[in-house]
C-alpha cells in the first residue's frame, strides 16, 4: 500500500467541545486531512514551548474535512486522564498545535462486499463511524459494539447510529446497555451476521479476546492497537510487537510503522510486552 508521507505541521484549535468523559478537538491542519485514511494517527506536542513533557502523544485521527473552508480539519477524541492530555483538552479555539501525520497504516478494506463487525473499547471508538462509511461505500453491511467501563466512557453512540447498521453497548457496571464486555455480545453479532471480518480497537486484553473468539467463527480481526510509543516514526523501537508472519517465524515490529493495525491472529498476544525466546534474531537462534 503505498501512503502519502506524514508531514509536521501548525494546526490551530476550532472548537473543544465535551462529549462524556471526552473532549472532541477539532483542528483545522493543512495537508493530512486530505491524505489521511481511517485506522491512522497524529502526534501532537504537548506543555507549549517551555515543556519538560518532551514526547509527542499520539491520537487516532476520528474524522476528516477534506472540503471545509479551513483548508482540512481533522477530529480527534481525546481522554484527559493523564498530563499531556489535561493540557490538551484545555486548550482553547485558535490556540496552535504542532502535528505530525497522518501516521501509520489504515484499517485495510475488504475487496468484496461483507459483513463486518466493528468494535470500539472506549476512545477506541472514535474512528468507527468514519471506517463504517468507508465500509458502506464499498457495500459492505455493517453492525457495531462499542463498550466501556461506564456509560460516561462509551465514545459515539449518537455518530455511529448517523452512519447505520445496528448498535450494541457494553458497559463493565451496566451503566448503559448490556452489563458485561463487548465479547459478552459478540457471539450473538456473528450469529445474526456470519460476519467476515472485525475490526476493532481498543485495549490490548480486549482485542486479545475478540481475536480468540473470532478464530472460532473463522473471522479475521483488524485489531488497531495502542502500545505506548514515543516516536511514532519508527526510530526509538518502543512500541514493537511480536508478530509471526506466514512462514511461522515471530519479529518485533514496530507497530507505528507496521500499524497499527494487525491481523489479530499474527499477533502473540500473550508475549506482548515481553521478549519471547523465539524470536528471530533471539540469542541462539538459529535464523531464516
Ligand atoms: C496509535 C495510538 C492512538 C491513540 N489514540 C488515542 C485517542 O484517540 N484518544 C486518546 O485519548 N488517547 C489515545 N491514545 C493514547 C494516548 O496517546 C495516551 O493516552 C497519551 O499519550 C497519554 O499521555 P499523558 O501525558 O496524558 O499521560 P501519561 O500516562 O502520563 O503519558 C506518559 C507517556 O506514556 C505514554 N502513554 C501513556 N498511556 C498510553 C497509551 N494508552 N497508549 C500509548 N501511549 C501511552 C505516552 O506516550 C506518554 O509519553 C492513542 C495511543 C496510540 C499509540
Ligand atoms: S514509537 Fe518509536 S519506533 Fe514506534
């Protein structure tokens, strides 16, 4: 697939607006919200000139404006749980923020017209709606399953009903919806669908689950994952993955290069975060 370069850019702030537990920035940014393709993200600097918050933190890129009168306006949803996120969802309209992206690859789009099931855990749901249309233009039908901890934390209820197909919530304390998780519901999404395909994003433990359970209904998962990264471009090796590829072989790969979206099934769940002896290129390996 061949992708357009990221670019680093000044984008000033729209609007900050309060949607449950996020805030929903919209910021107008020339030359990556008419590139940019669902599944990818942007790093932001964060803390103003003055900073000791040195990284960038990284932000799925929820939506995009190609046509708008701003020259390209992208959404992010962000979580301000810890500092840099405080400071960014503190920030007001026409205040600047330094951007790079559109990075990393995009959710991949089946050629033929299936069913798919899309899953959002929390702020992983901010992308959805926009992959869901992209999905419907290829006249694939669709139905989506967003879950959180609590009603506050279900990101996009309301968009993802604009855009169609059915909608099933989650929640841990029943808050909203079902109370459980959203692999609770999932078995019952495959029976009505027979779906081909998952895509899904959020934590790693629930991506881990979808995985496992989709394999039973001989479904392949596009897990988007968020492992903590401080480059985003491929240089300091923070956020490697293992990964085995088709001959069987297992590599860290570099999921802001690589992903960060993954056949759910080639990742080792179980060794993330970890170094498995195994691993090509490991101390008494052998090699391929
Ligand atoms: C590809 C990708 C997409 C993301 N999309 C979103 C999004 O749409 N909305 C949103 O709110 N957050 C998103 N995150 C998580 C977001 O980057 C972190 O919440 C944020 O970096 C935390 O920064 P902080 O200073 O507020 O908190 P701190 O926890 O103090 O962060 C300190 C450092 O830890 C790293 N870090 C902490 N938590 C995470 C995490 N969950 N994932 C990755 N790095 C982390 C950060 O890089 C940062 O350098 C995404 C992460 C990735 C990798
Ligand atoms: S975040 Fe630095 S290599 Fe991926």
């Amino acid at each position: 697939m061949n992708l357009p370069a990221a670019v680093q850019v000044e984008g000033r702030v729209l609007t900050v607006r309060r949607s449950g537990h996020y805030h929903v920035l919209s910021i107008a940014v020339p030359g990556i919200a008419d590139v940019a393709k669902p599944g990818q993200f942007v790093t932001i600097a964060v803390g103003g000139e003055n900073s000791s918050m040195l990284l960038r933190r990284a932000f799925s890129i929820a939506s995009v404006d190609d046509r708008s009168a701003y020259g390209g306006v992208i959404e992010i949803v962000v979580s301000g749980d810890g500092p840099g996120t405080k400071w960014l969802v503190n920030r007001h309209r026409d205040d600047h923020l330094n951007l790079v992206g559109p990075l990393g690859k995009p959710y991949p789009l089946p050629k033929n017209p299936v069913h798919a099931i899309l899953i959002g855990g929390g702020y992983g749901a901010a992308n959805l709606p926009w992959l869901a249309k992209a999905l419907l233009q290829r006249g694939c039908r669709i139905e989506t399953i967003l879950g959180a901890a609590t009603d506050q934390k279900v990101y996009g209820q309301l968009e993802t009903r604009r855009v169609g197909g059915l909608v099933t919530i989650t929640t841990d304390d029943g808050s909203i919806g079902t109370q459980g998780r959203v692999t609770d519901v999932l078995p019952a999404a495959f029976d009505r669908t027979n779906a081909a395909v998952v895509y899904a994003c959020g934590p790693m433990a629930m991506l881990q689950a979808i995985t496992e359970m989709a394999a039973r209904y001989h479904a392949v998962v596009q897990a988007a994952v968020e492992e903590s990264m401080a480059c985003g471009i491929g240089v300091c090796m923070t956020c490697v993955l293992p990964i085995t590829d088709t001959s069987g072989v297992t590599r860290l790969v570099r999921s802001c290069t690589e992903g960060p979206v993954f056949d759910g099934a080639s990742v080792r769940w179980n060794d993330v975060g970890k170094l498995p002896k195994d691993i090509y290129g490991a101390a008494g390996m052998s090699g391929h």
